[in-house]
C-alpha cells in the first residue's frame, strides 16, 4: 500500500539549517524508500538529498549543495513544506488525493481544516468537533467529574478559554443528560479598559447559551481594585495580589451560588506551564497537586479542569470555527507576569516538539514526595474562616499590608515566614492608604 506524508519543516533562526534538514531527514530515513518533490516544492529536486547522504555525513562539497536552498528560504519562511514522503507498505495503494488535494484523516471526504498538535492528524471542521467534544466528555466521565443534580459553577472571564467551556459543558450537558444546574462566575476585578470590556462579552455569553451569572468584586469583597492596588503598588507582585484575591473571589461567588463545584478553563498549556513554576520555585506542596484534575476538595468547594488534557491551539480552533463570541484583549497588567516567562518557554518546547506538553503534565503526575518532607497542614484563616496553612490566610495578609503602607508584607519569602509577627515596623513610604472592610464578606 502506498500513502503520501507530508514533511514540514519549521525554521528556527537559532540553529544552523543544515543541521535541521538532516535532522528531519533522519528520523525518517530508516522507513523513507525514497524522496519524491511536490509539485508546490519550492526547491528544486538536486536540492533533496538521497538516502546515502542521509546515511552518511555529506562532504563539504554536497552539503552546501542541498542546504544552500533552505538556508536562503528558512530567513523568510517559517514553515516550508519541503517535498512529499512516499512510502510503500505491502501490495496496492489507496488514493487520499481528490483534486490534487489531501483529504480528513478520520472521514476521507473532506478538505483537512487543520493539524492536532497532539496527534499530527489533518482532519477537516467537522470531525474536530466531534474529537475535540469527545475527548473533553470523555476526561469528564473518566475521572468522575460530576454527579447528577449537582450545581456547577464555571468560572466565566470572557476570554476563549471560559467561553469554549461553557459552550462545551452546555453542550455535553445536553447530548448526554448530566442533569447539571450550570452557572457563570465572573470576578470584576476593577481594571479600567480590560475586565470591564470583557463582563460585556460575559454577559452576552450568559444570553447565548441560557445560563445564569453572577458577578462578584474585588470592590465588594476587599474594597480595593485592582487599579486602585497598582496605584499603590507599582507593577511590581501586581498579579500577586489579583491571583490571590481572584482565587478566594471566586470561592467566595461559588459559595454565594450555593456550587457543589467550580470548573476552570486551564488548559494543558496552563497546567504545563504551572509544574515548570513550581519546580522553579521549589513549591514543593503546590508541585504535588498542580496536576490533578479535581483540586480543593478539602476546601470550601472542589475545583475542576475539563481542559486539563485539551492544547491552547485546539480551543482557538475550536473558538473560531464555532464563531463564538469571546474577549481576546490580554490584562494591562499582565505583560511584567513571570508566568509569562515560563508560557514562552513552553510554546518554543511545542515548536519543536509538540507533545511535550503533555509529557510535562505526565512527568507532574509521576512526582512522588519523600515522606520525610514536611508539608504544610490545611486549617482556616482565623480572620474570615477560609482555608489557610497559616492563622491568617494569604489574601488577608495582603490586605492588611494594603491598608497599613507595609506593601512587602506576606510577598517576599522572609516577611512570608514571620509575617504575623509584624508588630510596628516602620511603613516603607507614604502612600495612599484606602479604608476598607475585612478580608471578604462572606464567612465560610
């Protein structure tokens, strides 16, 4: 049987292309009977080398034969299809071109629409959907997500991320009769041209897919927005702050809902993204849990992630095919974020290699802690009942630092570890201090 594949190769300005090209070739050359160019190929057939320059290290004299070519396109292209792969397997073929093109790899019928980074697979519109929905349904029903009648609370901020949740989980919700109560959970977090834009597009969401939202503030629950904070604070441990006040904000509103659980939109990139934290942090309790698919379920209520195997690329798809209506528009705050450093490691990582993604949730997964090592103990903040490894949870040490000018307290690492001994140091500098109401409102 004959079949035809397509080699792509991606140029990285970094490396030499040469050393790119005979990597590609190699890892091929093992099955590859022979090199074929396609008719869109821009390099000419003496430019492709033969097996016996891929099994041997080519002379100067051929090397820059066949590399001159790509070197000159690689400063230009990002993504050159070089030649088509033509492998011969038994007996027969089987055509997979209808008009010069190739056809869906999972129905044959159709014009692929794009490539899964996870499997590589072209497949057209429509049968990524049906993938892409069964995969989440499936992560749903074999980990024991949801129980009928239960009220679910799905973290809503307007961005692609919640927005494909929530379509998706009203969707399956119907198709398969979890007998769900589905809510949206959104947090204003007072940013001026960013959070406010995005509510509308919430609540537009909450008109489309029919189901009710509640909106809770950090203006409400802290008495501080996130502008008044960064007026105070710089740019510097801003998203300190939000992520903190954001994490407990949204218990707080699933609490307020009466949610048996609240489901988040982080997907494989994020997950990913948050094991390289921790280890660089050396977290070694948050490390032990960033993985799970169920987290909090010795809090005030469970979390789950649906997303949790699903790739950032797929749910843009997703996103865009569907033509759903979600706010792409990043934080005004967020630029200066160190997630941000580790998000842009792991997009070279999937450039290279896509299913590195997934081997790094894997690897978080198989992490096993030494029984030795001492974990902190899950109790309550003696202040507003939320739950803390210290006597005051994280949010109120913040707040309280707001409200007395002491603005390192409970951020850095030395203050962290005696931060409710803080007695009357000396306030760092004069600086607006806004009156407020104890951490949140809501006791758990």
């Amino acid at each position: 049987m004959k079949f035809h594949k397509t080699l792509h190769y991606e140029a990285l300005p970094f490396e030499n292309p040469l050393s790119l090209d005979r990597r590609c070739y190699q890892n091929l050359a093992q099955e590859t009977r022979f090199f074929q160019p396609r008719a869109s190929c821009p390099l000419p057939s003496s430019a492709l080398p033969t097996r016996e320059a891929i099994s041997s290290p080519p002379r100067e004299d051929t090397s820059d034969h066949w590399s001159g070519h790509l070197h000159q396109y690689a400063a230009h292209l990002t993504i050159i299809n070089c030649c088509t792969i033509s492998m011969e397997e038994g007996e027969g073929s089987t055509a997979s071109k209808r008009g010069g093109g190739r056809l869906c790899f999972i129905c044959n019928q159709r014009r692929p629409a794009l490539k899964r980074p996870k499997t590589q697979e072209q497949i057209c519109r429509e049968c990524f959907y049906v993938v892409f929905e069964e995969e989440i349904h499936r992560v749903i029903m074999d980990n024991h997500l949801f129980k009928p009648g239960e009220r679910i609370a799905v973290a809503a901020s307007g961005g692609k991320d919640s927005t494909v949740l929530a379509y998706v989980l009203s969707e399956l919700n119907r198709r398969h009769s979890y007998g769900l109560d589905l809510f949206l959970l959104s947090v204003d977090e007072g940013i001026t041209g960013y959070r406010d834009d995005s509510l509308e597009t919430v609540k537009r969401n909450e008109i489309q897919y029919g189901l009710p939202l509640k909106v809770v503030s950090y203006k409400d629950l802290y008495g501080w927005t996130m502008d008044e904070i960064v007026s105070v604070i710089g740019l510097k441990n801003n998203c300190t702050f939000c992520g903190v006040f954001r994490r407990q904000a949204l218990d707080r509103g699933a609490a307020l809902l009466k949610a048996d659980k609240l489901v988040t939109g982080h997907n494989a990139d994020d997950i990913a993204e948050t094991v390289l934290l921790n280890i660089l942090r050396g977290d070694i309790a948050r490390l032990s849990r960033c993985t799970f698919i169920v987290t909090g379920e010795d809090g005030p209520i469970p979390r789950c992630k649906p997303f949790k195997y699903t790739y950032e690329k797929e749910i843009n798809k997703y996103a865009y095919f569907k033509k759903l209506d979600y706010f792409s528009t990043e934080c005004t705050y967020s630029p200066n974020a160190y997630r941000g450093f580790a998000r842009e490691f792991i997009k070279d990582l999937e450039r290279i290699r896509p299913q590195a993604i997934l081997d790094i949730i894997r690897s978080g997964e198989d992490f096993r802690i030494s029984t030795t090592t001492r974990m902190p103990e899950q109790g309550t903040c003696e202040r507003c009942g939320y739950i803390s490894s210290q006597k005051l949870c994280k949010a109120c040490v913040l707040l309280e630092g707001l409200n007395r000018g002491l603005l390192k307290l409970g951020i850095s690492r030395a203050n962290g570890s005696r931060r409710h001994d803080v007695g009357h140091p000396k306030p760092e500098a004069k600086r607006p201090i806004i009156q407020n109401k104890p951490c949140g409102t809501l006791d758990f």
